[in-house]
C-alpha cells in the first residue's frame, strides 16, 4: 500500500491527480489493471474509461441504469464519476476550518491538537478483529461510532464546527468518547499513530471545565489523597460490600455497578519506614501483613548503581510504590521488595517533601481530566524524586512511573539482559503460567518483561493469552453504564481461556484491575509477577536450606 503523505487542506489534492494521472499512464503501458482488491471508488473510478474503452465503458452505465435507474445506490462509482480531485467530495472541504483550543496538553508534536485529530485517514484498521489491542469497544459493539475513525471523525467534525456550536464540550461528543477506555492500542496499531487516549483526556479536561464533574468523578480522580483516611476506616467503607442492599444504594447515589465487587481497603496497607537519614530516603524495612515491622535491607550506607557492564555486591535502586498496590494489595509492594532483597538490590523509598500522604503519579486526575491537580501530583512525585535521578538511581515500581523509570519486571528482564542479576529461584508447584498483559503493556511492548521475569523460574512454561482489553480499564469496569460492556470486552478471549486452563495453572496479571475482572468474571486468582517470583525465591532456600 503506498499512502502518500499529502495536506489535502491546501495544495495536496492536485499533487495527489499529479500523481494518479502518472500512475495511470505507467499502468497503461504496461498494459495492467489500476484497481485490485479495494475496487473502484471515488479515487478510481475516473480512470475506468481509458482501460475499458468507450464500448465497455456504455455497457457499465446500461447495466447501472437497469438496475438503479434513479443513480441512489452508491452513485459516482464506476459509472459517471465526478473527478477524483474534487474537493467537495473531501473531508477537508473548501474553507475548512477548525477551531482555536486552548489545550491542556502539549501537542506540539503533533503540530497541534487538530492536526493529532487530523491523523486519522480512515484506513479501517481499527475495526479489525485479530489478537492485537485495538480497538475493545469496536470489538464489542461493532458500531462504528466506538471505533477510533468514528472518534476521530466525530472530533475532526466538532472542531470544524460541522455539527452545531460548542460541539466540542457537548454531551454528543461525550457519548462517542465515553466507550473508549483509554488502552492506547491506537497509538501503537494504528498506521498513522493515532492517540485517542490522550485525545480524551484533552477532551474530558474542556468537558469537565464546562459541566463540572460527579460524584463518582470525584471520587475516582481523589482517590490518593483521601486513601489515608479511607484505610483507617476501612471497618466503614469496605461494609458496601458485606451488607444487604448497601451495594444497590451506592449504584444508585454514585454510580458504581452493584454487580461489581469494590476492592478492599486493608489495614495492612504498605507503609514506608521512618528515614533513618536526613537525606529523605528511608532503608528498607516493611510491614508485615500483622503489623509487625521487618526488616527487608541492611540499611548500608548509599552507594552509586553500577554503569553498564560494571558488577557491584550492592546496588542501590529507589523503589516506588502507587496507590493501589499500597492500599489494595501490599502483598505485591512486599514481594517485589523480598524479590530485588533476594537479588542483592539495596531498595530505598523516596519520600514526599512536604512529609504529607504517600508520592502518587497523578494518574486518577488525569483519568478524570483534571490536569491541573495531575501536575501538580506529577510536580511533587518529581521533587522527591530528583535528587536520587539525578544520582542515576534506577526508579522501580509495580506501577510505571514515567519513561525514564521502570516497572519491577522491566528492572529484573534489563539486568538479566546485563548479566548482573544473581537471583536463586527454585521451581513452583505450579509448572504453567498463563500470563494477561494489561493495555498499556501490550501497546508499549512491556509484556516480554513479564514473560522473560518468569521464565527465569527453573520448569515453569510461560504462556502469554491472546486476548485484548480485559474490560476493566482502571475504573471503566466498576460503572454501572459500563458494567455490560466491560464483561463482553473480557469474554471476548481472556475469561474464557482462564477458565479451560488447568486447576494448578499459575495466572499471572500484572494489571490490578485486570486481576479484579478475572477474579469476578473467572472466579479465578491472578497474582503480579512480582509474588510468583517471590514464591521461587522461597523454595530457592528452602532447598539450599
């Protein structure tokens, strides 16, 4: 396929003849057929006369006119075309114009937000429907309207003012986003690179501005900053779940699916020791799920991570841990710290400036597009974090951090690649693994990290499910509106091949709502990566022991 890179807004279209009438005449000579597979449409009808000759050509429009003597079915194809350059006929039409947006993003990549939205040139791959990401809720509905082109399409025509004034922030535009659940499968499948992600973020952040947010808004995008006082009453908000009708009246007043478990707060959330230096960094100890302090890491003085090639007993990594791992499921935090411990890996804490509630990424603010409060999340992550960046600390994580820091797995699969990890694993009970990779790690390729983290497990045979968005897209799953979609969107291929897989098969999914979708729609446990390997470092001493 040779798609030309042409700005149909100005001089294209009479580059794009240029290029057709040349084509044509090549193919002439050499006595060959203009269209193929794709047929003949408005670009190449105009070109069927000079091949076919004016006798063949008369017939066509004899059959045409038998068959559809009034011109309504698919006029212009074939038959009586109007000539491929006209620009009526385009998506960019004579005086096109879009709008100014003051964004909150920057586009400049781009060359603007409209130009992102411009990207789309309704090639269609979007509606495929093979193992890759793009896109879950076409997939799903097969409406073209939940597809990316007719996201794309529908924003290009907001912007243009094609569909009434302040189309933009409309509840339309709204309804055609809302599906989307943000996997970036687009940004990586799509031929030309279209980001609907980000897009909808740009959007919700003008819609929120105009209409304001909800309830269930709000308490999606604050959850890090009200998760310390909701773990210290977890005895009240974890009873939405055990009390009869309570889960009813919360669908009801917020908005959350009473068909959908919420996760629960623990009282073992992970907790960062107190610093043992002024620098703001504090060892390694933890917090054992009973509460009781242990002590993960010698507290040994700092010392510089190793460059490349350059083997050293001790290595000093600054591990981070997100707002859900923290509050949901420490187990995770706790396995990843025993892990790297077990791997000679000095594990160190940054901690906030201000000494207020745990660091978080911002990433619910955004979610819900509140750009303004994720910044300023994103400003004091980076500040805490800084000093030790600037050391060349590796930043580690069960949740990505940014591009310059890496996810646990990511860490692991680099330094075996390097050649300094020495890590005793001994074998698992379990002897497969069937491994799902959330959205983002299959659009940004970190699902090999987890395949490779595993396989260093000595019998273990990995496998990774071919299977597209689990339906669950952070919050997107725990919405009353959402909750049938995002089922359908995890009986499309990941339910169904967790549930035939063996009794003693190990799950593994490194998504936290990834492992809620499978818990209630399999019934089945799926644990991080980060606990399957502490479990074969568990049986690594017990056998040396």
């Amino acid at each position: 396929h040779v798609r030309p890179i042409l700005n149909m807004k100005e001089d294209g279209a009479r580059k794009m003849r240029a290029i057709a009438e040349e084509a044509a005449q090549m193919v002439q000579e050499y006595r060959g057929a203009y269209s193929g597979e794709h047929g003949d449409g408005l670009v190449r009808s105009e070109w069927i006369a000079p091949f076919f000759g004016p006798k063949l050509t008369r017939a066509f429009e004899e059959v045409k006119a038998l068959f559809d003597p009034k011109g309504l079915m698919n006029p212009g194809k074939i038959v009586r075309p109007p000539r491929m350059d006209d620009r009526s006929l385009f998506r960019f039409k004579p005086g096109y114009r879009t709008a100014q947006i003051d964004t909150a993003l920057d586009w400049s990549e781009w060359g603007g937000f409209t130009a992102a939205v411009e990207m789309c040139t309704n090639n269609g791959h979007c509606r495929k429907f093979d193992a890759g990401t793009m896109c879950p809720s076409y997939r799903a509905t097969r409406d073209e309207q939940h597809s990316t082109r007719g996201r794309a399409n529908t924003l290009r025509l907001a912007l243009s003012g094609q569909v009434g004034p302040d189309a933009f922030t409309s509840d339309e535009l709204y309804a055609t986003l809302d599906l989307c659940v943000s996997c970036k499968g687009c940004k990586r499948e799509c031929p030309t690179g279209v980001d609907m992600a980000r897009m909808k973020i740009e959007f919700l952040h003008h819609y929120r501005k105009r209409h304001g947010l909800t309830l269930r808004d709000r308490l999606i995008a604050h959850l890090p900053r009200y998760a310390p006082w909701a773990a210290r009453f977890r005895w009240l908000v974890n009873r939405r779940d055990a009390v009869p009708g309570v889960a009813w009246l919360v669908e009801k007043l917020v908005g959350f699916s009473s068909k959908r478990s919420l996760p629960k707060w623990r009282g073992d959330y992970f907790r960062e020791p107190v610093p043992a230096d002024p620098k703001g960094s504090s060892p390694c100890k933890g917090e054992g799920r009973d509460g009781s302090e242990r002590r993960m890491f010698t507290a040994s003085p700092p010392r510089p991570f190793p460059s490349e090639g350059e083997r050293r007993d001790i290595r000093e990594v600054i591990f981070f841990v997100d707002t859900f791992n923290r509050y949901f499921e420490p187990e995770n935090a706790h396995a990843a710290l025993a892990v790297l411990r077990a791997a000679g890996y000095e594990a160190r804490f940054a901690r906030p400036r201000d000494g207020g509630r745990p660091l978080c990424c911002g990433r619910t603010f955004l979610a819900c597009g509140l750009m303004e409060e994720a910044r300023n999340e994103a400003r004091r992550m980076l500040t805490a974090l800084a000093p030790h960046v600037e050391r060349g600390i590796p930043v580690v994580g069960a949740a990505r951090l940014a591009s310059s820091a890496m996810l646990f797995e990511e860490f692991l699969a680099r330094e075996h690649a390097a050649g300094r990890l020495d890590l005793a694993l001994g074998a698992l009970e379990q002897k497969k693994a069937l491994v799902h990779g959330h959205c983002h790690q299959k659009a940004f390729a970190g699902v090999s990290a987890v395949q490779q983290a595993l396989q260093l497990i000595p019998g273990l045979d990995v496998e990774l499910i071919e299977s597209g968005c689990c339906g669950m897209a952070g919050a997107f799953g725990y919405d009353a509106e959402h909750y049938d979609i995002s089922m359908k969107m995890g009986e499309a291929a990941l339910l169904p091949r967790v549930r035939e897989a063996a009794p003693d098969a190990l799950i593994v999914a490194d998504g936290v709502s990834c492992r809620h979708q499978i818990r209630d729609g399999a019934g089945r446990e799926a644990l991080h990566v980060a606990r399957a390997l502490q479990a074969a470092v568990k049986n690594a001493g017990s056998k040396s022991g």
